[in-house]
C-alpha cells in the first residue's frame, strides 16, 4: 500500500515538474539582426552588405555599409593579381551611378549618401589599381598586421641596394638622371617585386608576401623622395 502510494506520488511531481518547464521560457540564442530597410519607404531590401544598391520599391540610394569589402565593392577576384581593365570599367560605371551631380535633385539624405558612395569608390580604386596598396589591404583582409619597412631589415643585400639608390638620388643633377632612377624604381615595385609577391600570395604564404611588400615601400618612399625632389635652377 505504501509503495503504491509512493509511486503514485512520484508521479505527480514528474508531471509536475514537466507541466513547469513548459510554462518556462525557453533559451534561445543570440537574436538575428532585424533585416535592412530602407531609409525612404521603410521597405525591405535585398541582402547586398557593402554594395551600392538602391530600394527595390521606391528607387531611393541606400548608405553605404560600414565597413565594404573593397574587392566585392569594385566587382574583383579578392586576390593580388588584377584585371586591371576590369577594375577600370567598374569604377567608370559605379561613378556614373552614383556621381552627386545625379542626385542634385533628390532629397538631402540621397545627395550625401551618392558622397559617401563616390569618395568611397574612389578609395577603393586607388587602393586595389597600386600594388602596393592592394597588398597590404589584402593583408589587412586576413588579419596580419601591416607591413613595416623594418620586416626585411634582415636582408642586408637588399639594404645595401637601397643606400645605393639613395646616394645615386643624392647625387643626381639633371632631369634625364632622375629620369632613369624614376624608370629604376618603377620596374623594381610594379615587375620584379610584384611577380613574387603574387607567388607568395597564392602560395598562401602571408608572412613572406609581407615582407616583400616592406621592400616595396621602401622603393615608393624613393619615388615619393624623387618626385618631390627640387632641381637646381
């Protein structure tokens, strides 16, 4: 008798406990983000994160998103090899869209987002169409810090190349001089650098691509010295 009692007991605290979780509010994880609307209609719009889009209802130019993937944003391989002519036809069209001269007439907000979207492109050509720009933001993409010129100041041959071109540059009166360095400097970043940096890069060997483009720096330091060098008069 007893034993019957107990299990019939048991039983009601099992049902018990059960009809309890239920009413519980259950754990659920981290809430999913809302989905973008537009900031003219209030419509929905199309998942397209660092694009420039427009509502699909009622047309109006959306913001651009916070942090673009530039590569995406010019339509490119994310890669350090480019097509430059596609990168280039990109950028013509995506300015055509989006100059602020298009939007003159349209509400406030558009003419300072058709800003935004223009600098933006601009930044994103100039910085995928220079080799050297475009590597370190494809290191910046995969998380290795930037490269410094002090990375390669390891290679004592390549040190001694540059104190070479520096006394050259020091030493250099005449146009046709700097002409020949400008000419120097330019096959070492945009040749024979590059051609390495893309093996590296495709190879997947990060560390080593960083180091060659610490040695492009310093050979666009050298440019920028001799640009702005003055000649006699």
């Amino acid at each position: 008798m007893q034993a019957a009692l107990r299990q019939h007991l048991g039983g009601a605290r099992w049902a018990l406990r059960v009809s309890e979780a239920a009413l519980r509010p259950r754990c659920v994880g981290p809430a999913s983000p809302p989905a973008p609307r537009c900031w003219s209609c209030g419509g929905a719009l199309p998942s397209a994160e660092g694009l420039p889009h427009f509502c699909p209802g009622c047309r109006a130019l959306q913001p651009p998103g916070p942090r673009p993937d530039l590569f995406r944003l010019m339509d490119c391989d994310r890669s350090f090899r480019l097509d430059v002519q596609r990168l280039q036809r990109r950028f013509r069209s995506l300015q055509r869209a989006l100059h602020p001269d298009r939007f003159g007439q349209r509400p406030p907000e558009e003419q300072h987002y058709s800003e935004q979207h223009s600098s933006l492109v601009n930044k994103a050509y100039q910085t995928l169409l220079n080799p050297l720009s475009r590597g370190l933001y494809l290191l910046e993409l995969n998380g290795v810090e930037p490269a410094q010129e002090t990375d390669c100041d390891a290679d004592s041959e390549f040190l001694m190349e540059i104190m070479e071109i520096n006394e050259k540059l020091a030493d250099s009166d005449t146009i046709a001089v700097n002409e020949i360095l400008r000419s120097i400097l330019k096959m070492k970043t945009q040749s024979s650098l590059c051609k390495l940096v893309i093996f590296y890069f495709i190879s997947d060997d990060l560390q080593e691509a960083k180091k060659l483009l610490a040695k492009m720096k310093y050979f666009a330091n050298l440019e920028d010295k001799l640009k702005n060098k003055k000649m006699p008069s």
